[in-house]
C-alpha cells in the first residue's frame, strides 16, 4: 500500500456511536442495546429520532438524538461522519421493506464505506463488531486519499 494512497485517522478508546434501526427493527436494537448496555455506556452514543429517544428511555443511557431518518437524520448522521465525529455505526436496517428515503440510506451507507467506518446492519455483525478487541484500544482506519486519486486519474488524461 502507497502511504500518500490513504490518509490515516484513529478512532479513539472511547466510540462515538451512532444508533439506527428502521421501524420494524426498532424493538431487536432497544433489546440489544439492553444487553449490551454494560459496554455501551462506557461510549457516546447518538441516533436517529424515536430510536434514539427509545434507546434512552428504556436503556436510561444518554443518546444525542438527530432527526428521524425520512426528515434527514440519515444524513445528520453521515455529516457527523464526514466531520469525524462519528466512528462506528449500528443500523439495524429491514432489506424487506421499502423505505421512503432509500437514497439516503445508500448515502449513508456510502459514506460510511468512503470513510472507513466499521457499520453492523444486523445483530450478528454487531455482536462481533462490539466483542471485538479493537473496542477497547484505538483503531487506525486508512480512508482512500481521494484528492490524490482524482489527480492521478487527471495526470492520466494529460499524457
């Protein structure tokens, strides 16, 4: 790997995590929060609208709430992201169900992926991603220089 190909950022001991569930996914992430919560109150936690206000109410853990997802708080979240100020996300999402605002799931999803964000879309990938020994220590993700690979795809054209 090229060194000036990626431009490296930590993410810290402590997670900013962002906390997401469609609808009919809203009671399993309530439910797995709970389960999880001795871990998770040790992050700062966010979320879109009534999943978020969910989560504290039956959690009592403190989650910053942004809008619901179909009024923008997708892509609060992924501005977070971009801002850096968001290092992990757990969306549980429902592939079975069409949403009134799928671009901006994609969008989101997108940049999680442009910005070398570690994202679970289910409890499975979740469990892991939360058992994991990077939870605990910092983490140095790589995000692709893009700059420098749209001005080597410019110097291409030159030639």
């Amino acid at each position: 790997m090229i060194k000036d190909d990626y431009i490296p950022f930590t993410i810290g001991r402590q997670k900013h995590i962002a906390l997401i569930a469609h609808d009919s996914k809203k009671a399993e992430l309530v439910e797995w929060v709970e389960e999880n919560k001795e871990i998770l109150k040790n992050h700062f936690l966010c979320g879109t609208g009534t999943t978020a206000r969910l989560i504290s109410e039956k959690t009592d853990l403190p989650v910053k709430g942004y809008n619901s997802g179909p009024l923008g708080g997708d892509q609060q979240i992924g501005s977070r992201i971009v801002e850096g100020s968001i290092d992990f996300v757990v969306f549980f999402w429902d592939p079975l169900e069409a949403q009134p605002h799928d671009p901006d799931v994609k969008a989101l999803l997108r940049i999680a992926v442009v910005y070398d964000i570690p994202i679970a879309n289910n409890r499975a990938t979740a469990d892991f991603m939360l058992t994991s020994k990077y939870m605990n220590t910092e983490y140095d993700r790589m995000v692709i220089n893009y700059n420098k690979t749209i001005q080597d795809r410019m110097n291409q054209f030159k030639k």
